[in-house]
C-alpha cells in the first residue's frame, strides 16, 4: 500500500510552526525571520515534501510563476540575461515561464496574451512598446509588468536598460583618439531599440570629432553571420576602413572571422570593437575591446524589481528603473596605431 503523500501539514507540524509560516517560507517572501525559513526549508527535505502546484495556485491565487517575453533566444546576450533573471527568480523559489516572438509584432502581441492567467509578474523586452497602445492592448492594467531595454512608455512601466547612445559615443571616441579616422558601423536592426541608440551615438560622436572623420555605415542583424557578411563587405572595398565598430559583440566576431580568412591582421591593418562583453570577447585572438554591459545584473535586477512588485501587490511598482552606464573595456583588438 502507497504511503500517503506529505503535506504542508506535516511540514508544520515537525518544524513547530503554522502552515501559514511554512507558505511564507517556502514561497520566498521576506516577512519570514531568516532562522525560520532556514529550519522550514530543512524539514522540506527532510520530508521530501513538494508543493502541489495547481492546489497551491488556486489556494493562494498566486502561480509563482514569472512570465518572460523575449525577442529571440539564440544567442550570448540572451543567454546572459536569462542567467541573471533566472538566478534570482530560483533564490526566491520562482519559476519562469518563457516565450519569444523573432521580432514579429503580431506574434508579440500573441506572446503576451497567453501569459494571461499563467504568471504572476511579466518581463517585457519588446522595440513595439513605444505605440502607447500596444502593451494597454495586450497586457491586462493590473499585472505586474517591468520593460528590459524597451522605450519608455510615458513612465507608465519601471524600465530597466542600458545608455547605448553614450556607450557608442565612448567608443567611437575610443577609436578616434587611437588614430582612426575611417571607421566602419556595423548597425543592429533597424526596428531594435538598443540598435538605433548605438547608431545614434556612433553617429554623433563621429560628427562632433574635431579631426576629419569617416563615417561607414553598414547594415546588420545582431548575429555572427550579419557580421561576417559586413567583414566581407569592407573587404571587397577598394580600401579598408581604419576601424570597424560591431553594434554587438557576436557582428564583431563574425567580422574578425572574415577578416581573419583574408588575412587582415587586427588591430595592425583594422582596428575592430564590439558591444556588450559577452563572455567570448575575451577568449578570442585578438581578444576584443568592447562596451561592457553586465547582462545578467541587467536581468537580476529587473527581476528584483518585479518580484518586489508582485509580494506589494503593486502593479507599477512606483515606476522608476534604472538605466546602466556600460564601461569601455579595451583589449588588444584596439592596440594604438604605431605612427612612424
């Protein structure tokens, strides 16, 4: 004969507490003195107690369950920021739910509906959310929602991102001051927030050096084969640019790689950067300066945000945000020019 299944009784009753005390210590929540939860979380084990999920759901509303709507999945960006948000969504016993769209607004909206019901908080990186409309049509008013690397919407979201424009604007003058005055963009796309704000940037920084600079634009996709393509570009060019400045590290790679098959050495014939610092920029040859944007804090801390939105009950979570500032990270992919 089956034993009987353990239950949030059981639970209780072996670590001497209420059942309430035992739900706030298994669902995260910080109204629980930290020895408390700690001698809950042992007696869990102990008795190798799982939660029923749909029992839990109806009882207490609550799905524990955060829903994460993305542009895409592939790739080192994607992969860094659902690091970060699934790291502390597990420290607070959270689950994610995940879906992504390819860059498709009606598939978006689509994205969004179906989180309805399922999730108890939304994170949204979306270029759509600028159409006042968009997110009013397809998010239900009262559902914890927070924006990663969106355009604000009138401040009606907490927004999380990152200051592109000025991140751009470093390292374009980054080039410049190492003797470039040539240089190549290799732009994101065009419907991307992130990419049009690194573009802009470029943009301004070459307009407002003081030296006679050129400026190259070239069309991209945000993955290595839009980068290499761009590499071959340059190089059926009856003159190669000084610098070639990717609008995300994986176009940088991709780049390298093509210049690499052509045997143009960087940074000696072309200087090359990226953006973002994905763990690979590193380990490259050369190794590759970039703008170092901390991806997985980016999505810890939205995650954060929301959780703190949810446990409050509060579905604007008072607004605010927090836009981070990336850092130049200058590698051997940028040595100075030697000047004879």
């Amino acid at each position: 004969m089956a034993k009987p299944a353990i239950t949030i009784k059981d639970v209780a009753r072996e670590a001497k507490v209420s059942v309430a005390t035992v739900s706030r210590a298994l669902n995260g929540h910080e109204n629980v003195a930290e020895p408390v939860r700690q001698q809950v979380l042992e007696v869990a084990r102990r008795l190798r107690y799982t939660p029923h999920a749909a029992a839990r759901s109806l009882s207490s509303r609550s799905t524990q369950t955060i829903g994460l709507v993305l542009p895409d999945l592939h790739g080192e960006f994607f992969s860094e920021l659902m690091r970060g948000i699934d790291g502390v969504a597990r420290t607070h016993r959270w689950h994610l739910l995940v879906s992504s769209y390819h860059g498709d607004q009606e598939q978006q909206g689509v994205a969004l509906q179906a989180m309805r019901g399922r999730v108890d908080g939304l994170l949204v990186m979306s270029p759509y959310a600028a159409d006042p409309g968009f997110l009013k049509d397809n998010l239900p008013p009262a559902l914890p929602t927070v924006l990663i690397n969106t355009p604000l919407v009138d401040g009606q979201y907490p927004a999380f991102g990152i200051d592109d424009h000025a991140g751009a604007m470093a390292m374009t003058r980054h080039l410049l001051e190492t003797g470039r005055r040539r240089i190549a963009f290799i732009a994101g796309p065009e419907a991307n927030h992130d990419a049009r704000e690194r573009l802009r940037g470029f943009e301004e920084a070459m307009a407002g050096s003081a030296a006679a600079a050129q400026g190259i634009v070239l069309s991209g996709g945000f993955d290595e084969a839009s980068g290499y393509a761009a590499g071959q570009a340059l190089l059926r060019e009856a003159r190669l640019p000084d610098a070639v400045f990717a609008a995300n590290d994986m176009m940088a790679l991709g780049c390298l790689y093509a210049f690499n098959q052509a045997s143009v050495r960087v940074p000696q014939q072309v200087a090359l950067a990226g953006f973002d610092d994905i763990p690979l920029a590193r380990f490259v040859h050369p190794s590759l300066t970039t703008m170092q944007v901390s991806i997985a804090d980016l999505g810890g801390r939205a995650t954060s945000h929301l959780l703190h939105m949810i446990d409050r009950d509060d579905a604007s979570g008072g607004v605010g945000g927090a836009i981070l500032v990336p850092s130049l990270i200058v590698r051997d992919s940028t040595s100075r020019r030697e000047t004879s």
